[in-house]
C-alpha cells in the first residue's frame, strides 16, 4: 500500500469521510504527494457535498467503479505520516462491531483540533521556539515580512510548533533557519516514539506493602507482560484495588510500556488524578471532558508520541494511541458511563478487551459489582478471576438492613426510626449520607381534587418539580413551565408535591436538625464541578453534617467520617421495565453502602422499601450482591438474555407515530425473511413501542434482534443497515442501531 515517492502516485485515494453513510469515497490525489507517499492512514482535506471536510485514506489504488475524470482531487494532505497503526486498526474494530460508518467512527474516535484538521505533531522530533531576543525581532525582519509573521506565529506558543504544523500554515524550513541564524528562534528536538523516558526515578512514594490477596491478585496480572490475559480483579470497594493498579502500572512502566486507565466519568475527581500523580515522578495524562480541545490535543499526543507513560481518562480515552501498550485497566467495569448512548454507540469497556488482546498485553477489569457479563467470562474461564475480600480498613462492608415503609407517615420521605437513626448518628459525631436518586424537589405535582398530574406535553413523563428555582420540568426533554397555582383541570389549589426528590429531603432534614449543615449534591447543586469538590472537602474534614444526593455521591468518593447511609427508596429499581434495572440498581445499592464505615467506625446502612419480602431485594441484603448476582445470571439464561445471547436493537423514531411503525413493519418482514435463509439462529422481535413512547413530540418504536452466536447477528445487521440506506422510506425516519445495547 506504501507508495514509495519514486513510483508513479496512485490514481485512486479511498477515503472515509464524515457521514453516516457506509461506505468509502473515491478521490485523485492533489499534485504535491506528501513527503512519504500516498498511503492508507494519512489525514487529507476533501471537497464532499457543498463542504470541505477532514477525512482519512483508508486505500489506494488505481481503479475506481467511477470514470477517474469525473474523481475530485483531495485539496489538500494534512499529516506527513500516517495515523497511528494501532489507532486504525481500533477504528476499524468498532466500525465493524457497532455497525457503524467507519468515517463516522475515525472522526469521533480523533481530538476535535484533528478533525478540524489541525496537524498532528507529537511524532514529529523537531520543534522551533521564539527565543527571548525576539521581541526586536519585529525591527529586524523589516525586510522579511514572511519570516516576522513566522516568528509572531512561534511567538504564541512558547512551548514551541513541530515543522509540521509550521509548514502547514504556508512557511519554509528556510525560513525557519533563517530565524535560527539571526538568533531569534531555536530549533530543539523532542523524544520520538520509542524512546522510553528513563524509569530509573519512577516512584515518588513508596508503593504499600501488599495483603497476601492483593500480592496473589498482581503476581496472576503480572504472570505474563507479553500476552493477552484478561483479569477480573473483583474486590468489595475499600479492598485495595486502586493500589495494585498502581503497582501493576509501576511494572509496567519500568519495563518501559505505557499503561491505560479507564475509569467512569464520575470517577476521575482531583483526588483520584493526586493519588497517581503522587505516586508516579513520571508524567500522567488525564483525558476527561474536563479538557479544552487544545489540552486534549496535546494530551492525546504526548501519549500517541509515547512521552506520557501513563494515561487515566474516562470513556473516549479508549481511542487514544498507544506507542508502546503495555497494560490497559478498566476500573468499575460494570459502570454504565463507559457506553456511549448516542452517535457511535461503543462500548469502552467491550472496546479494551478486543484491544487488549490486539496488542497481547494484560487487561485487569476491576469492580466491587462487576457486570453480569464479565462474571460470567470469569464463570466460564474466559477471565481469571482474582478476588479481594478484606478491606484495608478495620470493618467489613456494612450489611443492608430492610426498613418497611408500609403504612408509615413519611416526611421528606423518611419514616420515623429512620429520622431516630440520624439523630443518634449525628449525636454520636458521625456523618450520615442519604441517597434519594431523584433530583428536584418531588417527582411530580398532583390535584388533590381531581387527580390531574403535570405531565409533559412532549412526553409520555411527568414533570419534575423544582423549588430552586421554582418550575416544572421535564427531565427527559428539558421542557420548563412555571408552576401553577391552580389546577388547569379543575381549578382547585389543593396541589400537592406527590414523592420526595434531592430538594425535598434537604429541605426536611434542614428543618429537623437546624444545627447541622446539610449538603445537597445532584446535577442542579453541582452545575460547577468547583462547588461539588468545595463541598466535599468540607465534608472530608470530618464535622458532623447531613449528605443529601443522587448516584453523584453514591459512588467512588471516600468518606471517612459517613458511619450511616440512608437509601430513601429501594424499589424504583426493583420492578423497571428494563432487563438489566436489578442488575444496575443492586451495583448501585452495594456501592451506595460501600460509602458507610470505611475508616475507623462500623457503618450502618437503612434500605427503605414497600418491599421487604423481594425475593431479590432480601438475597442481596442477607447474601450480598455475588449472590444476587448469581440468582440474575440464572434468570437470564433462562430467558435468553445477555451475556447468554447477545442483542442488537434498531430503534426507530419520528414525530409521526405511522412513519416509525411502518418502517418498523417493513424493516421486520426484511428480516424475517433474511435471517430464516442465512442466519437461522438470529430472531426478530417487533416493532414494538419503545417503553416511553413519545419523547419530544417523536414517536419511538423499537426492533430486537437476538442471537446465540455473535457471527450471524453481524451478519444480520449488516444486511439490515444495507437495506435501510437504500430505503427511500428510512430517509424520513430516524434511525439508529445499537449493537449490545444497555437498556431496551
Ligand atoms: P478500592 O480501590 O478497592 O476501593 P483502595 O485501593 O482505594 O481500594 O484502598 C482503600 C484504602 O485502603 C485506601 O486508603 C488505601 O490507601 C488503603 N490500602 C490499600 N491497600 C493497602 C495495603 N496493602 N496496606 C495498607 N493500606 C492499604
Ligand atoms: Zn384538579
Ligand atoms: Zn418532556
């Protein structure tokens, strides 16, 4: 595929734009060839439709099924070398996984600055910097006026431009050296991939002397460093995970390897980044949302360039090029922020284990809760299965014990013994958190008269009722309304907040212990992530207080002084519609109780529920959450869900309800008929009405697909997105497909 720049260029560059569309575009070469050849991997700038846009040769060749006049030539090539190799291959991977447009897929998957067709640099060893001498530099170049706009450019970044991107904007390397010579710029030269940093000061502190379980656990991960061998490191949360990750990246690092973390969104806290950052001397790269596109572009190439050894990013970090991969580590695996609900819809988690393996390095899936698909790889020998079941602190996690909230007066949606339980925690010097997942003041506003209730107009939900500020609102479209103050129904004024939200049981709480600071932490409170580790900071120094949150606080946080937790509302989760909601809300309950007792007192943990006798709520709390999860895995083998088959879901959506369901029709009848000739293994189901039917004023219709072997799924897809590009009917409906989708 190389084209050496002695051979003639190719005729035909395909290339993979941006577009949903499935398929590769052919284009000429433009006349100036990159220094290295035309070859699969380069960025290059293409006319596409009215647009110009950023794509990726994928190949070249000197055919095409167009006449090669009628080809538009690239405008322009971008990278003098390729892509990373790695990075390509993981492209193609996902592209082919999810279904997806591999153009789509290469633009998502690259720093926004790249798809805006900013250079790449960080491969690149030479780089020119403005030396100080240059500020009467201006006086100097009088004559040259190329070279003083040159040197204003190197004078807005005084870390210094690779060629690259200095020839990009239109200068020469003479002019470059020119600058050199007249002393107003230098030329330095930074390590090329490859070059490992010297790891002969890596640690800044000293690693923890290892429990025998956490000793056991790393000599399994480290048994081989050149082989694909996937661990679930399943350890109840205070076990001691987060140091052999720290241990296991130390090894790989003196081995000059770089190692990847993954952990979910709400995870990666300034406290999470300091514990690595004081542990390692060397560089660790953090990859989060958090970033401008600029410190992402420079992130992503300090690691593609092999300068960062380590790297701790959340979802996308799958995606960044490794120069020398040496381990890849998913902390909370089960976590359901490692899959992307929209778009490309991948699986970060899915996406590290076919990495791992591509690049034969070990992979370590770590959780207190780990999903029922990773147990059930361990249950089947696919994954080693090394478990951590001591905390390093003095007290095991605390036992949920069940509080029946039948037929009890409930304020702020707490019940007496509750109430009693905070007090004396709170007497006792202790802090209590309490866990509602709902944010706003009450889940919905009720006429006491008639019935009415504040629905949504462009949804099939109620709406939310805030008091800070006061508002109804939707919280699945975003629609806002003020709050009435009569009942459009009936005209009665006995409304009436019906439930408790965040706001609610701040408010209670507030006025039941007027002495104690109360903290409210969701979505609404934490609009500036500063506020949120304010908060916590106060909280860490350990005065009694009162902790009011949704699943923002419910997981990874340490706090060391919270002796009781308090889950206002069990059964939201319990009986959902969805096939995975017990699987998700027993992750979240035991990491809720994980937050109790983790330093030096015993927690306690209250589980309100109308439910005490829930066969599956009673497992979990008298037998902990593997129990449970055994008990779930029997479920879905017996009603052939996953991980014992796997789904792919099309969901159909458009403002008219006939459009989605028609297509839907359609769409099905395709695929019975298909998958009854090729892939008799694969079933059809639907279309059916998605659970919330009507979002936004669009109607939403779904279409299942199961199978037991991977392969005929596939193939079933493909064909099913093949006939919906083509479909003049699909054009007006939007359409999506998600291949192991996490809810239904
Ligand atoms: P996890 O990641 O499983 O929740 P951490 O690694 O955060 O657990 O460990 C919980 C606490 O125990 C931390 O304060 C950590 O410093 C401490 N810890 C972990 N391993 C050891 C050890 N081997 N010796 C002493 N303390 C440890
Ligand atoms: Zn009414
Ligand atoms: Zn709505």
């Amino acid at each position: 595929m190389l084209d050496s720049p002695s051979s003639p260029p190719p005729r035909v560059l395909r290339v993979a734009v941006p577009t949903p569309l499935r398929r590769l575009f052919d284009y000429r070469p433009c006349r100036e060839a990159p220094p290295g050849g035309w070859q699969a991997g380069l960025r290059v700038r293409v006319p596409f439709g009215r647009r110009q846009v950023v794509g990726v040769v994928m190949a070249c060749d000197n055919r095409s099924d167009y006449p090669l006049d009628r080809l538009k030539p690239v405008e322009a090539w971008l990278d003098a070398e390729p892509l990373p190799e790695d990075w390509l291959w993981l492209c193609r991977f996902t592209a082919r996984y999810y279904q997806h447009s591999l153009g789509d897929t290469l633009h998502q998957a690259m720093p926004v600055l790249l798809r805006q067709g900013r250079p790449l640099a960080g491969r690149q060893r030479e780089h020119w910097r403005a030396l100080a001498a240059s500020r009467d530099g201006d006086a100097r170049l009088k004559r040259a006026p190329r070279q003083a706009e040159l040197l204003s450019m190197l004078r807005q970044h005084p870390h210094g431009l690779p060629t690259q991107a200095i020839v990009a904007q239109g200068f020469t390397r003479d002019q470059l050296l020119s600058l050199v010579e007249k002393a107003l710029a230098e030329r330095h030269e930074i390590p090329l991939a490859g070059a490992a940093p010297a790891t002969t000061q890596l640690l800044a502190e000293p690693a923890l002397p290892l429990n025998r379980e956490q000793a056991t656990a790393l000599a399994a991960i480290h048994e081989r460093f050149d082989a694909f061998h996937p661990c679930l490191l399943h350890g109840v949360t205070g076990s001691g995970k987060t140091e052999v990750y720290l241990q296991l990246i130390e090894a790989v690092v003196a081995r000059g390897r770089q190692a990847l973390l993954l952990v979910p969104e709400i995870g990666l806290t300034p406290q999470t980044l300091a514990r690595f950052r004081s542990r390692f001397r060397v560089a660790v790269v953090a990859l989060h949302s958090g970033l401008t596109d600029n410190e992402r572009l420079d992130a992503w190439e300090a690691v593609a360039s092999g300068r960062a050894p380590i790297v701790i990013g959340t979802r996308s970090a799958i995606f960044v090029p490794l120069a020398r991969p040496g381990a890849i580590i998913v902390d909370e695996e089960h976590d359901g922020s490692f899959k992307q609900q929209d778009g490309l819809r991948y699986h970060a988690r899915d996406l590290a284990v076919a990495r791992a393996k591509h690049h034969d390095i070990p992979l370590v899936l770590g959780s207190a809760t780990p999903s029922l698909e990773s147990l059930y790889h361990a249950e089947r020998g696919n994954y080693r299965h090394l478990r951590l079941t001591r905390r390093a602190s003095r007290y095991a996690p605390a036992r949920l014990e069940l509080i029946d909230l039948r037929g009890r007066q409930r304020q702020g949606g707490l019940i007496p013994p509750t109430i009693e339980a905070i007090r004396e925690t709170l007497a006792a010097g202790h802090q209590v958190l309490v866990f509602i997942n709902r944010r706003g003041f009450a889940p919905t506003l009720a006429c006491h008269t008639c019935g009415w209730l504040a629905d949504c107009d462009a949804c099939d939900a109620h709406m939310t009722l805030h008091r800070q500020p006061p508002m109804l609102a939707c919280h699945h479209c975003d629609k806002h309304r003020p709050v009435p103050d009569a009942c459009p129904e009936c005209g009665s004024a006995d409304l009436r907040p019906l439930g408790s939200g965040t706001e609610r049981t701040e408010e209670t709480l507030a006025a039941l212990f007027p002495k104690v600071p109360v903290h409210r932490i969701d979505r609404d409170s934490t609009r500036r992530r500063d506020a949120f580790e304010q908060t916590l900071g106060e909280v860490r120094r350990g005065a009694p207080c009162l902790l009011v949150g949704t699943q923002m606080l419910a997981k990874g946080h340490h706090l060391p002084h919270v002796t009781l937790v308090v889950v206002v509302n069990a059964d939201a989760g319990l009986y959902a519609s969805d096939f995975r909601a017990l699987e998700h809300s027993a992750q979240l309950l035991t990491q809720v109780a994980g937050r109790a007792g983790r330093a030096a007192h015993p927690g306690r943990v209250l589980v309100q529920t109308l439910h005490t006798d829930d066969p599956h709520l009673r497992l979990l709390a008298e037998h902990g959450y593997d129990a449970l999860a055994g008990q779930l895995l029997a479920e879905r083998r017996a009603a052939a869900l996953p991980p014992f088959r796997h789904l792919a879901l099309l969901r159909l959506e458009s403002p008219r309800e006939e459009a989605a369901t028609s297509l839907g029709r359609e769409a099905a009848l395709l695929m019975r008929q298909w998958v009854a000739e090729h892939a008799p293994d694969v079933s059809c189901l639907g279309p059916v009405p998605a659970p919330m039917e009507r979002r936004q004023n669009r109607y939403h219709v779904h279409l299942l697909l199961s199978a037991g072997r991977r392969s005929q799924l596939h193939a079933a897809c493909a064909r099913l997105t093949v006939w919906l590009e083509a479909s003049p009917e699909a054009r007006r409906v939007r359409w999506s497909l998600d291949v192991d989708p996490q809810s239904l």
